[in-house]
C-alpha cells in the first residue's frame, strides 16, 4: 500500500472531534474573557471576514463549544457550560 492511500484512509477514519484552529482561537478568546461581543471578536480576529466569524459562531454554537446570548445588536457569546 503507498503512502498516499494510507494517508486518505487515515484522514476517513478520523473524524474532527475539535474545532478548527481558529475556532480553537476564538473559543480560547471567550473563555479569557467571560463574555465576548462580536465587535470585540471581529477586532480581535481582524483577518478574518465578518461572513466567515459568524459562520464560525453559529458552528460553534451548534456543536456546544459556546451559548448565544440575546439577540440582534446586544449579543454576547460566553462559554457554554455542560
């Protein structure tokens, strides 16, 4: 077996258990912080398109790394707690 077919059965076998490297960041930042708004993350996160920082949000809240707050402008993103 060559090398390349063991590297894509290695990657098919391993799902991703944790988030992306930058969604590893942005998780690390809400916990230094308590609370986070998204203006403070877009400021933090300043390479990354708004578009791209809100799907990473709603991916990480859809998987429970963190929990949406209110709604609209006052939004705050904290740590979700099990």
């Amino acid at each position: 077996m060559d090398s390349l077919a063991t590297m894509q059965r290695i990657i098919t076998i391993q799902p991703h258990s944790s988030p992306f490297p930058r969604r590893q960041e942005i998780v690390a930042t809400i916990r230094e912080n308590k609370m986070v708004s998204f203006a403070f993350l877009s400021r933090q996160f300043r390479l990354v398109p708004p578009s791209t920082l809100h799907y990473d949000l709603k991916q990480l809240a859809k998987a429970g790394f963190i929990q949406k707050m209110g709604s609209t402008r006052g939004v705050v993103y904290t740590i979700k707690i099990p």
